[in-house]
C-alpha cells in the first residue's frame, strides 16, 4: 500500500472550518495541513516528508501547537487500541490514540477511572501526556504526567521504539513535550479508584474576590474536583460558582459513554458571541448552578466532568473565525491581586470574554520539563475574534503573568511571543534538545525561531 | 439481540470495519474468535477486545486468499465452542485494475480472495448454522459492487458476485433460521483505502461498526453504510450503460 497523503485543510484561518479535522479548536490560525493516518503503532513513518512531521491526535489544542509548520500531521487516532488492564494493579496500557473517553469506558465498570481528564473526554492518550493535561483534581491528583508509568517512543534516529519510565530525561521531556521528543507508539498509566460512575456534585456561590479566595483554599482541599464558572462584572466585581464533586457509586448504565445530544450545524454569526449575547449565557449558566449550590446531588460521571462533550462542533459558536483561548496560571500569593487586576484591565478594555473558568492548582510538582501547572490559580477565558485589539492586549497579560511568575498554556496558545514563551517557559531549550529532529511544529517554528 | 453471551467468529479481523464492529461486541460481552492473517496485528486487536469488554477471546491465524482452505477455516473457528451464533466475514483487497488487466494471474487470485473465498467460507459456515438450527452470517461487499465501472471493475465484479452469492444463500437460509446480512460500506477511511484522496461521502470505520453491529442484530438483508447510499445506488443503478460508462471512474 503507498502512503500518499493529501492536503486536507485550505490555507486561510478564514476558510480552516471547512474541514475542521485537520484545523485546530480554536480555528485559528489556519494553515494547510498534510496528514498521514497512522494505522497501526508499527507502521513506517513518512520521517523524511519535507518540512517534518508531528504527531496528531483529536485536535483539541487550540491554537497551532498540533499544526504542522509545513510539513505532515501523523494522525495516530487509528491507533486507538486497549492493550491491556490490570484491574487488581488498576494499570492501563494502550496505543497513544485511544480516547480518555474510551479508556474510561472500559475501567469505570472494573471501579477505576483515568487519574485525570480535561473539560473534553475527545483527546487521546498521546495528547494527554504530550500536553501534560490538567483536571479538576489538580490539588490532589497534579497532571496526567505525575500518572504515565512508561512510554514508547518512537524516534526518527532510533530504528526501535524506545522505553522510556519516569527518572530517564527523555521521559520528563516528553511529558508536556507537545509531542516534540517522538511519536508515542502506547504508554502505561495508572488509574484512580473510584466507588462507582457517580459523582456527589455541590455548589458554592461566591460575590466578591475576597469570598472567592476566602473560599477556595477550603473548598479545594475538602473536595476531590474543583472548577469555578465565574462573570467578571464591572470595576472589579465578580460573582460565580464553585463546582465541586467527590466520586461516589452510581447505577451500573452511567458506566457507558453517553451519546451526543446536538450538534452545532454550521458557524454561527458573529451575533451568537456578542457581548449581550455572552452576557444572557453567562447569565443564566451561573444561575443553574446557584439553584444546584442548595443541596448535594447524585450526577453520572461523564456530564459532570465534561459538561461541553454533549453537544458536537461547539467551537462553530464562534463562527468562521474562530477564538483564542487564553488560559494562564499566577502563582500562589500573587493570585490574591494579580488575577483581579488581569480580569479588570480585561473588562476596562470592554473585551468580550465566554465561559471564564477558574482552577486551582495544587503543590503536585510534575516529571514533564515543560509543564504548565504551578501552585496557583488558574484562569481560562475565551475570547471570540476581537481582531488587533485583542492581540495587543493578551500580549499586555503576557507581560504581567511572566512579571508575577506565571505561565501561559501551551495547549491553548495561538499567538504569545517568543520572548513571552521563554520567560513562561525557561527550560525550553532542554526540550528543544530532546525534540526529534524530524519533529516539527508551527507553535514551536513561532516561539523558538 | 445484543452481544451478551453470543458466540461471534470474525474473519479478517483485523480490517478497520472488523475491528469497529469487534469493540462493540466486546462491549457487549460477547465471546470472540478473531482470525487474520497477521498475527501480531491480531493480537493487539484481541487484547483491545478483552480489555473492551468480551467475555473470551480466541484467536486464529489463517489465510483467505485459497478458496479451498476455507472449509477448514471455517471448521477451526466453529469448534472453539462448539458453535457459533454470528460469523462476519470482512476481509478485502482492492484490486489494482490496471494491474489486474495486464497480469491475469493476479486477476483470478484477486477474484478469488474477494469472491470465491467469501462464498467458500460462507457457504461452509451456513451449513454448519442449518445444522445448528441457526444463526447469522454477516457478509463485508461493497457499494462498488452495485456497478461495475472502468476504474475498478475487478473488485466491483467481484462484489457484485458477493451480492448476487447471498442473495442465493439467504433464500436457501431462511427456512432453517439462519440469516445472512450483505453490508456495503461506501469508501471508507481505512487501510485499504490509504493511497486514495478523501471525498465528501465517505465513511469512517467508527460509524461502520456501529451499522454492521446493528444490521446483523437487526438481521437486516442489505444495509449501505452509511445509509445515503442506498439512494445514491438506486439512482446510478438506473443509469443506462450507455451513459454510465462515460462516467469517471
């Protein structure tokens, strides 16, 4: 069989939606995109393609990080097989393609689940390790990296895949390596123990900054998952919900991976994301979990960690194109007056922001070099096309989150500089030692030339 | 009828629509013999069917490029438990036409591998079903096999011989509880289909597996993968030769 690829995506971040596999979640930028589908983890590697290649996954980075810089995307979604369960151990070994939606499909019924998963349960194995992803557990449990047993590696200068365990300095490379140090052929993890597919889900309101920081630190430590939905009002109010959950038995049919509910048909106009419009979602989002915050409540699993997975293509809301995400950390201490006055000059700039999100993160340190969790709080904002205006202003933030101490994440990034980068970033240049010279990505061409 | 407790044979179990259509029957419990040519491939697939879910998993190395072996395939498969409940045949080669109009011998051995084998193989476990007092045989063929054209009529010749194989068989099967189910899948995203550029209607195997799963359950006699197909195949059906040949292939 020949391994011809094709061009899957047309050139323009304007014109990227009309095939959204090959584009990013944010659908911006847009760039053409060659892929080459990966159909079993042992299969010959178009290495030598012109322009490199980079591994593939499902694409939910939102920015140019999972882009090709003018070479070929390798999709490993193919290799999406469970190789093998140890329910006493609760170890799970599998090919760098199988979704965390499916690994937790088949080790929930067995009472284990995957020690952390995103908003999404549409990213896979690979992705998760090579973004060093975080969850709602992140003071407990610390990134999917602090969980990866071992890693198969499969290197352009090495004619076999290499095994890499936590200690080997390429296994901390490659955790959170943005799938720069090879491609993943499979990788073992270590699941968490879980009484059942059910979640006792609680809410907490909080009216002012002081109430939320006065809050958190107690509200993270007594709960197993955290997440807070917040509305940042003017001058420098804020009101929102903590979320919290604790694992709990459930009945055996909230095993399964629920099926979608919707699908976002086509891009919406620009009016679906305009500041009357966010402000009536943000609204009546906040208002359902106020009324959830009065008592305790037995939920499944699968809609409480990943609230936004019932409906395809939401990215489409924003229409053709696309959003950046910006999603930073500021260190524990800083937080208390930096992540007010971010959120302030934000709304001051009368920047329309969509699902602000709030996370902390805990003292887990981990393995990976270019991690981008920190002991801290966490904000994640999601910014509909604003044009120059944006820019400018995000590369303001990058300047007071690098001057703080913080970072910005990778995964979500589709514009910081460079020299933003390498202060968020300091041990970059370890990575770039370790990256596989047939490895390639437009975020790292960007950040690192 | 779900999966639980059904003793289900794949053949060419590692094709990316078997290997759909293996996961969710994994799920479902069932007890599995997976039989490919590739015995390291077949592995992953069998431990991605435990881990999945299946109650048993047997697996067996065979060739289905000679027709005349396929009795015993079939006899390998049966006797893992005395028995089975639904076999899926899901091999395929597509067939370089330019090739095969310039070296006959790779003609008839394509013919055979995509047709004479199937309906070999099909033909020995139908017998071994009416014998049991049922059971459902669930045949891969193609859309392709609805109308030859000139850019691969070796493989869509072929299919439609499928076609026209368990159309026969299915009449014969009947009477004594056994049901034959003819899937045609559009193109589809797969290894076979590799070195082909992607069009608008094609399928992937995710979807596939669903359909076969539920076509088979269903006892469906034909079912076109995904569905938009069966109407696009009643149109170009209708087409008279003389204007269907001066279509691109």
């Amino acid at each position: 069989m020949t391994d011809l690829t094709h061009t899957l995506s047309p050139p323009t971040a304007r014109d990227a939606g009309i095939d959204a596999d090959a584009s990013s979640w944010g659908r911006y930028p847009g760039y053409p995109q060659q892929r080459h589908r990966l159909w079993w983890p042992n299969d010959p590697l178009p290495w030598s393609s012109r322009g490199g290649v980079l591994p593939r996954g499902l694409g939910r980075s939102y920015g140019d990080s999972c882009l090709a810089h003018g070479g070929t995307l390798v999709d490993v979604t193919p290799c999406a097989r469970l190789l093998e369960l140890d329910t006493d151990a609760g170890l799970m070994t599998a090919e760098a393609g199988a979704s965390l939606g499916a690994i937790a499909a088949a080790v929930l019924p067995h009472g284990w689940y995957p020690p952390v998963v995103p908003g999404t349960r549409h990213v896979t194995l690979g992705g998760a390790i090579a973004n060093d992803i975080h969850g709602k557990n992140h003071w407990s449990a610390g990134s999917f990296g602090c969980h990866v047993r071992s890693i198969e590696l499969r290197r352009s200068d090495r004619p076999a895949p290499v095994r890499l365990a936590p200690g080997d300095p390429m296994f901390a490379a490659t955790i959170g390596g943005i799938g720069l140090t090879g491609i993943i052929a499979s990788a073992t993890i270590a699941l968490a123990r879980v009484p059942g597919p059910g979640i006792v889900s609680r809410a907490r309101t909080f009216g002012s900054w002081d109430d939320y920081f006065g809050q958190s630190e107690e509200a993270t430590r007594a709960h197993a998952h955290s997440v807070e939905w917040f509305a940042p009002g003017a001058r420098g109010t804020v009101r929102g919900a903590f979320k919290l959950g604790d694992p709990a038995s459930g009945p055996a049919h909230w095993n399964a991976e629920p099926s979608t509910w919707g699908v976002v048909p086509f891009d919406l106009p620009a009016a679906a994301t305009s500041g009357p419009a966010i402000a009536a979602f943000n609204a009546v989002y906040l208002r359902a979990c106020a009324r959830a915050a009065r008592r305790p409540q037995l939920v499944p699993v699968w809609p409480f960690m990943h609230p936004l997975d019932g409906c395809r293509r939401v990215n489409r809301i924003y229409g053709r194109r696309g959003f950046l995400q910006y999603h930073f950390v500021v260190p524990r201490g800083a937080d208390r007056t930096e992540v007010p006055a971010i959120l302030a000059t934000i709304a001051d700039r009368g920047m329309r922001v969509f699902l602000p999100v709030m996370k902390q993160f805990g003292p887990v340190a981990s393995p990976g070099l270019l991690s981008f969790p920190l002991p801290g709080t966490s904000v994640a904002l999601d910014f509909p096309w604003q044009g120059d205006r944006l820019f400018r202003l995000l590369d303001e933030l990058d300047a007071r989150v690098a001057d703080c101490g913080g970072r910005v994440y990778i995964a979500k990034d589709a514009r910081m500089s460079g020299q933003a980068f390498r202060r968020f970033y300091p041990r970059w240049e370890e990575l770039e030692r370790h990256r596989d010279p047939a490895i390639r990505s437009h975020f790292w061409q960007r950040v690192t030339r | 009828m779900t999966g639980t407790g059904l003793r289900i044979a794949v053949f060419g179990a590692t094709s990316a629509l078997a290997q759909a259509a293996i996961r969710r029957w994994a799920a479902q419990g069932a007890s599995l013999v997976l039989v490919a040519r590739d015995a390291g491939r077949l592995e992953a697939v069998a431990a991605d069917a435990l881990v999945h879910g299946a109650a048993a998993v047997e697996r067996q190395v065979a060739d289905f490029s000679a027709a005349a072996r396929m009795p015993d395939v079939a006899a390998n498969a049966w006797n893992v438990r005395e028995g089975l409940d639904v076999a899926l045949l899901a091999w395929g080669s597509l067939s370089d036409q330019a090739r095969a109009q310039r070296d006959v011998g790779y003609l008839a051995a394509e013919l055979e591998v995509n047709f004479v084998a199937f309906a070999c193989l099909a033909e020995a476990l139908a017998g071994r079903m009416r014998a049991q007092g049922g059971g459902t045989i669930g045949l891969i063929g193609s859309v392709a096999g609805d109308r030859a054209r000139a850019g691969h009529y070796a493989y869509a010749s072929a299919k439609a011989g499928l076609d026209a194989y368990a159309r026969g068989l299915r009449a014969a099967c009947r009477p004594h509880g056994v049901h034959v189910v003819l899937i045609k899948p559009g193109p589809t995203a797969s290894p076979m289909t590799a070195h082909l550029r992607p069009g608008l209607l094609w399928g992937t195997p995710e979807a596939a597996g669903d359909a076969i799963v539920a076509a088979i359950a269903a006892r469906r006699a034909v079912r076109y993968v995904p569905a938009y197909w069966r109407a696009i195949m009643f149109v170009v059906r209708l087409l008279p030769d003389a204007l269907a040949s001066r279509l691109k292939a």
